[in-house]
C-alpha cells in the first residue's frame, strides 16, 4: 500500500509539471483540445450519415448506437488520459532513456505513464460525454435505479479494462521491442468496435473480445441489459454487471506482467 501511495504521489507531481507547462499556452491547448473533439466527432458523424439510409444497424436505432459510441469514447478517452503515454516504453527501450527511468525515485511506471501528459486528449472525453448525455435522453428505455447506476460503472470500469490493456500492451513490448500498433489495435481498434452493435461482428469474433481479450464488458455487455437486449453468447443477467470484477481480474496479470518485464530488462548497453 505504501508502495501504491507512493507511486501515485510521483505520478500526480509530474502530471502537475506538464498540466502548469500546457496552461503556459491557453489559446494552444484550447485548440489543439477543440481539434481533438472535432476529429473524433467525425466518427459519429459518419454513423449519423449512415442512418440516413438505413432505419437500424444490427437491430440497433441510431440513440442506441449512440449509447454504445459514448460510452466506449469516454472510457478509452479516460485511460488513453491517464495511461496513453506507456505505449512509448518501447521507443525508450530502443533508445536507453528508459535506463534514467530506473534509476529515479518514483516508479517506472508511473514515470512512463505521467511522461508528456497530453492534456488535451480530455477533447476526446467531453466530446464522447456529449454524445452519451443526448443518447442518454433519446433512448427509449424503462430507467431502474440499476440501470441508471449501470451507466457510470460501465463508463468507469471500462476505463479500467482498458488501463489494464495498456498496462499488458506496455509489457509485451519489453519481448516484441516495438508493438505499439499492435497494443493500438486492441484499444484505439477496440473502441471503435465497441461503438457498433455486436450484432453486426462475427460470432466467433463476439466470444474473442468476451472470453479472451474482454473488452465486451467495456461497453457490451452492460448496455444490452441498460437497452432490455439479450447477450449473443448468451451471458446470464448479472454478468451486466461485472465489468468491475472483470477490470480487476484484468489488471492483475497485466501489472504482474509489466513487473516480470520491468525484472527482466537488461538495458541496450549503450
């Protein structure tokens, strides 16, 4: 615990470094946060023109899949936040900066994570909660106290579950010595496929995402049961609410991956 408190405490003072360096220059970070809002409201911009042609996609009516397209964008938009930045730890295998790292009285991880917070990237969260506050109202569902809890938790615990491929994408990179795309394609891919029906997916590709690499409980999962629709590979009811559960069973082997890496690094020697 004492290790935890520390590491966070090293993570909050450097974030607080490159948050004071960004607001240095308001008019840029107001731009470049803008631009990163609008850039990715093109991507429901495009499912909005596809509705224009069709009544629904995979069964899904457009507030629906506004739902899904929300809640998936706020919860990659938070870790790419607060974890984006660990996909560089194989750039500074490459080039030995991460040795600096190692000798630093702050955890590796919280140095790697912290390193060049983007404070911008909070463009794609605002724009994926504006999203999720209009399906929110245009969705025709029956509101309980359990689904209307439902919606944080999943945005939350996704968050989490995509901390943690970050985490496990970071370590694997300690082996592959650069697999940035390939961790790419499990988070930035993966929310863009989280935001469709999964209807429209394979179903062998449905039960991959569920059983092996769980990102359907980022999104999927808990809002067919916030929508009253049944699981494609058949998930018994209270599953909608265990991406909390999920996200920790995720974490654990990913942060025990990262310290076997971390053990078994041996510098580039130059």
């Amino acid at each position: 615990m004492a290790r935890l408190v520390w590491g966070l405490r090293g993570y909050g003072l450097i974030v607080a470094m490159w948050v004071r360096s960004t607001m240095a220059y308001r008019a840029s970070f107001a731009l470049a946060a803008t631009g990163s809002a609008v850039l990715n409201a093109l991507d429901f911009v495009a499912i909005s023109i596809m509705f224009r042609h069709v009544d629904g996609l995979g069964g899904f009516s457009l507030p629906e899949v506004a739902l899904l397209y929300g809640t998936s964008s706020v919860s990659l938009g938070l870790a790419d936040l607060l974890l984006g930045n660990s996909e560089r730890v194989g750039a500074r295998i490459r080039d030995g900066s991460l040795d600096t790292m190692l000798v630093r009285p702050v955890p590796v991880f919280a140095q790697l994570a912290a390193d060049r917070f983007a404070l911008r990237r909070v463009g794609r969260i605002s724009q994926g909660l504006g999203v999720l506050v209009w399906a929110l109202t245009a969705v025709d569902v029956a509101w309980t106290p359990g689904r209307v809890l439902l919606v944080p938790v999943m945005v939350v615990a996704g968050a989490a579950i995509f901390a943690a491929v970050f985490v496990a994408g970071a370590a694997f990179q300690f082996v592959a010595g650069d697999a940035a795309e390939v961790q790419n394609s499990f988070t930035y891919g993966g929310t863009t496929m989280l935001q469709y029906p999964p209807g429209v997916f394979a179903r062998e590709l449905v039960r991959g995402v569920t059983f092996v690499v769980p990102l359907a409980f980022v999104n999927w999962v808990p809002a067919l049961h916030v929508l009253g629709r049944p699981d494609p590979v058949g998930l018994p009811g209270w599953a909608a609410y265990a991406s909390p559960v999920v996200a920790v069973v995720a974490l654990v082997p990913a942060s025990l991956a990262w310290r076997a890496g971390v053990r078994a690094y041996r510098s580039t020697g130059s």
